[in-house]
C-alpha cells in the first residue's frame, strides 16, 4: 500500500508558513527503519517567533474576534479535509510510529476527523450567564478565550490526541503552537496544511517540531504562553509543572502516565467475553497507550480459566506487517530503542514470574521492533511490572480472594488514569467503581471513551480534562463584567 511518497516528505515547521530548516532531525520508520522524512530540528529561536505570531494573530482578532459561526464553518471544513485525505494521513501514521494501516485508517483519522466536528457545532451552543445581583445592577460572566496555548502531543496517537487538544482550543478562539512528539511529528505538519486550507488564517495554528528538552522546555517557560496542554510521561508533566512555575504561572493541563488494573470477579456473565477485552485493553495499538489495563486482577476461583482464554485471546494482537491492510493485529513498537526497554522488563519478569505466552521479539523488513503480546503470572505483589508504566504489549495477571483485596491490589499505584470492573453483580459494580481511584472506570468493558464524556486522571496521571465540553475550561477563562446603573 503506498498512497504518498514519503521518502520526500516535506517535515519543516510551521510558524505561519513552512519554515527553512537550518538543522533536522531524521525521521526514521519503525517498521523497516527507512528514512521518511527530515524533521526540523528547532530551537530557541522558534520557539519565539511561533509564540510571538500566535499572540500577533490572537490579538489581531483575526480568527478570535470572528463569529463563532465563523470558526465553526473552518473547524467543519477542517474535519472533511481529513476525511478527503484519510488515506495519505493514515500512511503517514503507519509509517511514523509503526500501528497497523487497518487501524490509522478506520480509527485514529476517523477519530480525529470527529473531534473536529464534534467541537466545531459545539460552537455557536455555547452560552454565556447573567447571574442574579442585587437592584439597580447587572451582571455578566463572559467565558474568555485565553490567549496563546502551547500543545505538547505524544507519539503513539500523533493525529487524534493532538486533535483532542487543538480543536477544543481553536473552536474558542485562542491561537495555538503545538509540539509533536519527535518519533511522529508527520501528520501534525499536514494538520497544519489542512487548517489554512480550510479558512484558519496563517499563523493561528503553528507547528514547531524538535526535542521536547528543547522545544517543549521553551514553551513550559515562555513568558507569553498562557496556557499549555500535554499527554506524555509523568516525570515530563512534573517538569513541565516546575517550568510554568518559574516563569509566568501559565494553566496546565496535564493528562500524564497510568498502569491501569482490571478487575475480574467470579460472577462475570461471559468469562471469555471478559477476557477478549482485557486483550483489547492491554495489546492494542501494541499497547502503547496511557490508560492500557496492563494489570488484570482475577477473583481466584477462575483465575486459570481465565489466563487460558486470554492466551487464547491475546492471539488476535499477533505481529504482523503493520501495511498489510488485513492486518487486524498488533504492528511495530514506535522505535528498537522502546523496544529493547520493553524486552528488558519481559527478560526480569521471567527470572521472578512465568512468561504463559509471548514475550517473543520479532522481525519484519529488517526491523527488530516487534514484540508478540505477552502474559506473565505468577510475579510478587511489589514486581515492577504491577508498578512502572511499561507502555508495550505486557500484561501480568494477579489473584484475588475478596472484593476489599481486590480495591486494594487496583489502587496501590501512584497513577489514577483508569479501570475497568467485570460483573454481573449491578451493586457490585457501583460499589467498587466508587472506590477505585481513577479518572473514568469502565463496567464490564475496557478503556471506555467518548466525545462527550471527560478524559482524564487522579493522583500522578495528571489534572485536566480532554474530551466532551469540560476541555473547554483549559482553554478558557471566566470574566465577571459588573455594571451598576442603579
């Protein structure tokens, strides 16, 4: 499949229009470790001349001062051009951070696509509040676009989560420099093509590409940065804390690290149901995603049956060469370098636990990046796999006895993203949903997400929401206008 060249791929940032590179970065394939692109490798200097036009275009009014009927016609217009385009963004996808084409184009371009629509009509239906206030006085609470906002965007969702992130922001009016991940920076600098094709005038969307010590660093501490928004690792988001600390207090929105447990009671209806979304939840996209249920906790009288029929499930996330249309699996790991970390944590489980299936590196167009799906059991309560972020395809399976040790074993962990719960018990399910300690809690399946619902964590996943009508709120402020007359 090759609907684009990427071999000759243009990576150059966007501050206004694409910029002369002075120095790159080499994009490199995962799936083969072909060269697809070079990357601008920016600085500094960069950094301050998209900041700078972003605040020029903001207080121009150019884009925040038009009608919200106006920003909704661009945002619609946006969301079709990435449909139009699905095909080439997918590849880019694909080749940038290894995930089946399957998957980039009938989920995460889709995906996108959606949130850009779904925040544009989201536009014009928004209100503002007179609140009551004494005789002879009116008062109005106006919701304030911010300003500038700096979006930082991790690789394994280059396109949808930077969505996430941009349309909410847009939509409101503010201006916005966005930072991709270095692995996949591919898809935002088209995002970027796209949204001054589709009406946002230059210089309101810019696209700095580069090392997050460098370009991500700067725009934590840029004075003139009002607010910023990540998804990354959660040493990353507590030095981003520090940053906008020392500088100018900017608002954070921080959607950070997680090692999701989930929870698998006896009376589950469908045990095999149950252990098909605990493989979905712990190998899909090779499980290279923040929220992964990576810790499956098993009430004990089912606890082997339950390991065999996820063995059995973990099946349908096999490698297989992520441009094969038809493959439904799992594709490369982003880079070698993650996934020898990867094979590191498998090769210390195995000397403590049992590897029941997986753990196997594999190779595909000269590539070493691919790990099979893989299941462990049998490891220490304190084992690092049930408390550091792995971000690949590992699941460990536990044992429970009873309800308590089971809300203990889930919420024993600095993260608080997400859970999931599998009974058939209707009470059951409120009660431990209530006391698990995490920013969505999914009932009898996994991982569970929508526009109009709230993404986000406790503890050191992080603070901030993306999602539904409350990410407006990272990205907006409140203006209480009094006018006494009286």
């Amino acid at each position: 499949m090759s609907q684009v060249n990427t071999a000759v791929f243009d990576g150059r940032a966007v501050i206004g229009e694409r910029q002369e590179q002075r120095a790159y970065i080499d994009d490199i394939s995962p799936i083969d470790g072909s060269l697809i692109a070079r990357i601008s490798d920016c600085t500094d200097r960069e950094v301050d001349r998209a900041v700078a036009l972003a605040r020029s275009t903001f207080e121009s009014g150019v884009w925040s001062r038009i009608s919200a009927v106006d920003r909704r016609k661009a945002l619609l217009r946006l969301a079709e051009l990435l449909e139009e385009n699905a095909a080439e963004l997918a590849e880019l996808e694909t080749r940038d951070m290894g995930k089946p084409i399957a998957q980039s184009l009938t989920v995460d371009i889709p995906g996108a696509a959606a949130t850009f629509r779904w925040y544009a009509e989201l536009a014009d239906k928004t209100h503002d509040e007179i609140p009551v206030t004494p005789p002879g006085s009116t008062a109005l609470v106006t919701s304030e676009p911010l300003g500038v906002i700096a979006a930082i965007t991790p690789w394994n969702y280059p396109l949808e989560i930077a969505a996430w992130k941009l349309a909410p922001a847009l939509m409101l009016g503010n201006s916005v420099v966005l930072k991709p991940a270095t692995q996949s920076s591919l898809t935002a600098l088209r995002l970027a093509d796209f949204a001054q094709q589709a009406g946002i005038p230059a210089g309101v969307l810019n696209v700095v590409t580069g090392r997050g010590s460098v370009v991500g660093d700067r725009l934590a501490r840029h004075p003139d940065v009002d607010a910023l928004t990540f998804t990354g690792s959660t040493q990353v988001a507590k030095s981003l804390q520090v940053a906008a600390g020392q500088s100018n207090m900017k608002r954070l929105c921080l959607e950070a690290g997680g090692k999701s447990a989930n929870l698998i009671f006896a009376d589950t209806a469908e045990l095999r149901v149950a252990a098909a979304k605990a493989a979905f939840g712990a190998f899909y996209n090779q499980g290279e995603v923040c929220s992964a249920n990576s810790r499956i906790l098993v009430e004990r009288s089912v606890f082997e049956p339950f390991v065999q029929l996820l063995i059995e499930e973990a099946g349908a996330y096999a490698v297989g060469d992520p441009l094969d249309p038809d493959n439904a699996g799992a594709g490369a790991l982003v880079d070698e370098a993650h996934a020898d970390t990867i094979q590191g944590f498998i090769g210390r489980a195995a000397e403590e636990g049992v590897v029941r299936c997986g753990g196997e590196r594999l190779s595909f167009h000269g590539s070493t990046a691919y790990i099979q799906p893989t299941v462990i059991t049998g490891l220490p309560d304190d084992h690092e796999l049930h408390r550091v972020e792995v971000f690949g395809p590992v699941a460990t399976v536990q044992a429970f006895d009873s309800e308590d040790e089971a809300i203990a074993l889930a919420n024993e962990t600095e993260f608080g993203l997400a859970a999931s719960v599998f009974t058939a018990d209707l009470a059951r399910a409120h009660r431990v949903s209530q006391r698990l300690v995490a920013g969505t809690v999914s009932v009898n399946t996994v991982d569970a997400l929508g526009l109009t619902t709230p993404f986000g964590g406790f503890k050191q996943s992080g603070f901030g929401k993306d999602l539904s009508v409350h990410a407006l709120d990272n990205y907006s402020a409140l203006k209480t206008t009094w006018i006494q007359f009286g």
